[in-house]
C-alpha cells in the first residue's frame, strides 16, 4: 500500500475522469441510439465515483473536502434517476460548496480554524519556522488576527462558489430530469464550472495564499522560499 505521504497531485488527470470525460459522455452519449439518458448519466457519474473512491482507499486518509465531492457525484445520480425537478440539481450544486464555506466561518470561534487545514499548514508552509520567528518578534498575536481575517477570505471564496454553482445550475439545467436534455444541460454545466466558477476560485485561493505570504513575510523577515514547506521547494 502507497503512504500517504508520498501522494502527489495529478490535476490533469483529475480534471480529464471528473470533468471532461463525464461531460462528453453526458452530452454525446444520451441518446436513444447511444446509452440512454440513464445509462449515460450512471457511465458519467461512474468515472468521478471511482477515481474519488480510488484516491480515499489507496492513500488511507481521510479528506472531508473529497467525500462531500463523492456524495454531491451521488446526489446527482440521484437526482438524474429518480427523475427530480432540476431546482433540486441546483440546490445540490450550491450546498457542497455552502457547507463548506460556513464550516470554514464557524471554525473560527474554535481553537482550529480550518484554513490551518487547508492553507496554513506543514504540507505547504514551514510552520515552525514561522511560528518560532513569530514568537522572537513577538508577532504572534498580530499574526493570529490576520489568519483570522485570511479564514474570512477563504470562506467568502467558497461562499461564491456555492452562489455561482447556484446560478450557473439554474440558467443551464432545465429540462426534466432522466430526460437525453437534462443529461446534455448537465455536461454542458458540468464543462462551463471550470471557466466561470473553478478558476476564478482559484484565483481567490491564490490572493489568500499572497496575503498569508505577505503577511508572514511582513512579520517575521522570511523570505517565500523558507515560508514554503521543504517539499515545495525541491
């Protein structure tokens, strides 16, 4: 069994099984003379399934983030099979993102805000080398209200995404749902929520990750390369 530790990211390839294939196949193969809107909605969903399933059994770790993507993957099998009215769809679209985002506010009147799961810890930055260079500038204080302030950011960022999911869902999907057009609506949705929603989200965790950058820099004195954690830098 593969350790954990040495699980690296593939984006192309999770981009091509949990997007652009599904979305093909939505949108080509639904058809009576194809699949059939059921079975192209059940292959479709088939393939983000089990590459989610695949990465939470093979690395042994537990990702809260990858298993509301897998239940959001069923909930539109769901929906689709059942034959649900479509506001359904985009209720769905918009919840995933939505907890999480208010997960991420509410843990900041905890003692673990999430963002130090998410951003601020040792996989991506060296975090006792800042801490220790916090604590001999006497920062430390200073630095708490400011993550505080980046753990608003963050989920304002997934905030968005849940109003946009919400948005693009509804504008899109249509059509009854088990229907060869609901399928189609469903790729096309599916392809349009990397260029209007992911990346402009990604954006948005790129400035948080500059302001956390900034502010550890402003700080402690440490340039970006002794900020990023050791494997990041290799």
């Amino acid at each position: 069994m593969q350790a954990t530790g040495t699980h690296k990211p593939r984006p192309m390839v999770d981009l091509m099984v949990s997007l652009v294939i599904p979305s093909v196949i939505l949108m080509k193969l639904s058809g009576d003379d194809n699949l059939g809107a059921s079975t192209a909605l059940v292959v479709a969903l088939a393939f983000p399934l089990s590459w989610g399933l695949f990465e939470l059994t093979k690395y042994r770790k537990f990702n809260f983030i990858a298993l509301l993507g897998l239940i959001s993957v069923v909930l539109t099998g769901g929906i689709g099979l059942l034959q649900l009215d479509p506001q359904w769809l985009a209720i769905k679209e918009a919840a995933i993102p939505g907890i999480i985002g208010i997960g991420v506010l509410l843990s900041t009147y905890t003692r673990y805000p999430l963002i130090r799961t998410l951003i601020y810890n040792p996989k991506f930055m060296n975090v006792e080398l800042i801490r220790q260079r916090l604590n001999e500038s006497g920062n430390s204080k200073a630095f708490e209200r400011r993550l505080q302030n980046a753990t608003y950011l963050l989920s304002g960022t997934f905030l968005f995404s849940s109003a946009m999911n919400y948005t693009l869902a509804k504008v899109i999907v249509t059509s009854p749902a088990g229907s060869t057009a609901f399928n189609e609506e469903l790729g096309q949705m599916t392809l349009l929520s990397y260029p209007v929603i992911s990346i402009p989200a990604m954006l948005m965790m790129m400035a948080i990750f500059y302001y956390l950058w900034r502010t550890i820099n402003g700080l402690t004195g440490l340039r970006l390369e002794e900020i990023l954690a050791a494997n990041l830098t290799k």
